[in-house]
C-alpha cells in the first residue's frame, strides 16, 4: 500500500499493516518504527519522532492522506442497529453486484485483532480493509463453506460469540461484499477452470503396493479389501506385493492365496518374494552398474539375521519408480465411511487466516 511504501522511502522500515490499525496516532506509529528498527531506546524513540516531525509539508501531508484513507473511508463498516455503531460510514452502491441466490465466503482474507471491540479484515491481494466487531469478525471466520446472504445472517445470528443483532449482520455483509471482501462460489471455481484450461490432466495412481512378511492370511484380508473398492468405484490399479518371508511354505501359502484373488477379482496381482527379489537386485546391478553390497543391503535379507532395513519398501519404490503409488500395509483395510457431520457443498479449509500483533 502507498503509506506503507512511503514509509520504507523515507525510514528504511518495513512496518506491518496492523500497526497502523493497533496504534493509529503519530506516536504509536514512532514507538512502532523503532521497535521494528530493534531499537527501543528513549533517545532513539525521541529522534524518530524528531524526524517525522521535521518531515517536508509534501511528505507530510501524502503520509496524512493515506493513513486517513486507511483507517477511515475505506476502512470502517458501520452495523444499523444500535450498540455496535462504529465511526465512519460506508454508501452502498444501489445496483448491488451481489446476488441473493448465489454463495459467498470470505477468501484470502486475514483477521487482524485492533482493539478489543475491533477487528480489522484485511484482503492482502488488493489491499482492501475494513473494521468490523470483534465477534462478527470471529464468527465470520468461523464459516468454512459458501452460503447465500441469508444463510449467512442465520448461522451467524446462531453463533453464540456473535453479538451483532440481524440487521446490524446484514449491513455488515452487504457492505463486506460490495467492498469485495467476499467471493462468490461461481467465481471461486471458474477461477479454477480458467487456470487448468490447456493443461493436461491430472496424475494418477497406478499401483497399490502391500509389503509383507509372514502374514499371508493377513494380507489377503487387505487386499481383498482394496480390490473390492476398486471394482465397486470402477477403478482399475495393479497390484503388487513384496514379501521378504524366509521359510518357503509362507512363500507358497502368499502364492496360493494371491491366485485366488486373481481369480475371484480379474485384476493384475504381481508377487515378489525372495527368488524375485534376488533376481531384481542381480538385473538392478547390470543395469545400473551397482556395487553388489550396496544392491544387497537395500533389498535383501541377511541371512540367519532378523535386522534388516526397510529392504521390502526399497524394492517397492524402485520396482515403480516413475509412477504414482498408494503404498499401505497388510494389516490395513480400506472401509469408507461417510462423516456423521458431512453435508453436500463446497468448502474451503484455507485462505481465513488470523494475524496476531507483533
């Protein structure tokens, strides 16, 4: 903002905006320059003031003008209803630019505590402000999803920290709105369309991997459950398990129980267990021109040792490497469920933010 960079002009300080909103006087502004400067002492708070006050009438006045535009015309909503009147006043425009049926929230907009009966709502991207009552701003924040202006009015009228009464809340958000603070849902999401416009689609998984070892009943409970999900939602994965089992009847049992999926699901199942694993680590070392110790500490077991180091995981990622992997365990099952509180809408988790003074 203009006042922000003359100030970094004249000073040589970046100063933040809420200070302007924490300390709107001349001397709260000095004592805000020269903590920021990492100097607190009288002396240099003393010449600080000195040299603002010894500034040029052009420089002066242009700092004056911004700061009153700041924290005045642009800044201050003013509720109708009485005991929540701020200073200032806002016109709104009589051909609204809000719709009553579309769905508004508050997007990029950070919440600036200014006193204790104020908040400042503060858009960075456009560097518009406006100071609203604290507990609007605090319930206004609150609202994570789109509403209609009305919809909005209730919840906000329900929100047990909001004591701004209806028609103060409808003043507040229509002025909120006509000062662009809010965005519509419609806009929100062909902002998002015009950016994805000529690019080319999104990645996707291509393989679930399960690593496992000595636990063949387990893992078939896994991924049967994973491949039901798949057939249910009309998703077509391939499906690879590293299992670094020893005794060479688990190996077998793996191999059993992995054709009965096979079978039953119609979806590509690969198995690699210590004869593959042995065989990938020599084809590895061929290809790659890897020393054998560094191939056989990554992906094989040390015999007669139960210490080894990720080695099923290892031979997971370097047998995809290149692709988009959903890795789980075999003691996982995919079950979906619905949340209790889930309802049908857009929502935004991010964006709202609250700054806290220096």
């Amino acid at each position: 903002m203009q006042i922000i960079a003359r100030i970094r002009e004249l000073f040589d300080i970046d100063l933040p905006i809420q200070s302007f909103f924490l300390t709107p006087t001349v001397d709260g502004i000095t004592q805000a320059l020269s903590e920021r400067a990492g100097n607190e002492s009288p002396l240099y708070t003393a010449n600080l003031s000195e040299e603002m006050e010894s500034l040029s009438t052009e420089d002066a006045a242009t700092i004056a003008q911004d700061f009153s535009s700041l924290l005045n015309t642009e800044t201050d909503l003013e509720p109708s209803d009485s005991g929540a009147s701020l200073s200032g006043q806002v016109h709104i425009n009589a051909q609204s630019g809000w719709s009553p049926e579309e769905r508004y929230r508050l997007v990029s907009v950070s919440r600036i505590p200014s006193s204790l009966a104020e908040n400042v709502l503060y858009a960075s991207a456009s560097g518009i402000a406006a100071r609203v009552p604290t507990s609007f701003a605090e319930a206004l924040c609150r609202e994570k999803r789109f509403f209609t202006l009305k919809e909005l009015t209730e919840r906000m009228l329900k929100d047990p920290h909001n004591q701004v009464g209806r028609e103060a809340v409808r003043n507040l958000l229509n002025q909120l709105i006509e000062k662009n603070l809010f965005m519509s849902e419609k806009v929100f999401v062909e902002s998002f369309a015009r950016n994805t416009q000529g690019s080319t689609s999104d990645p996707h998984i291509t393989t679930l991997g399960i690593v496992s070892c000595n636990r063949p009943q387990s893992l078939q409970r896994s991924l049967e459950s994973y491949m039901e999900n798949c057939q249910t939602n009309g998703k077509t994965l391939e499906f690879l398990v590293i299992d670094n089992s020893v005794k060479h009847a688990i190996c077998l049992e793996y191999r059993e129980r992995l054709q009965s999926l096979r079978g039953k699901f119609n979806l590509p199942i690969a198995y690699a267990g210590a004869q593959e694993l042995k065989q990938f680590a020599v084809d590895l070392g061929q290809l790659g021109d890897i020393p054998r110790s560094v191939l056989e500490f990554a992906l094989l077991r040390p015999p007669h040792s139960s210490v080894f180091h990720s080695v099923n995981r290892n031979a997971l990622l370097l047998a995809t490497a290149g692709e988009l992997v959903f890795n789980v365990d075999d003691d996982t099952l995919c079950q979906t469920f619905a949340s209790p509180s889930m309802s049908k809408g857009l929502g935004v988790l991010s964006g709202v933010r609250q700054k806290s003074p220096r």
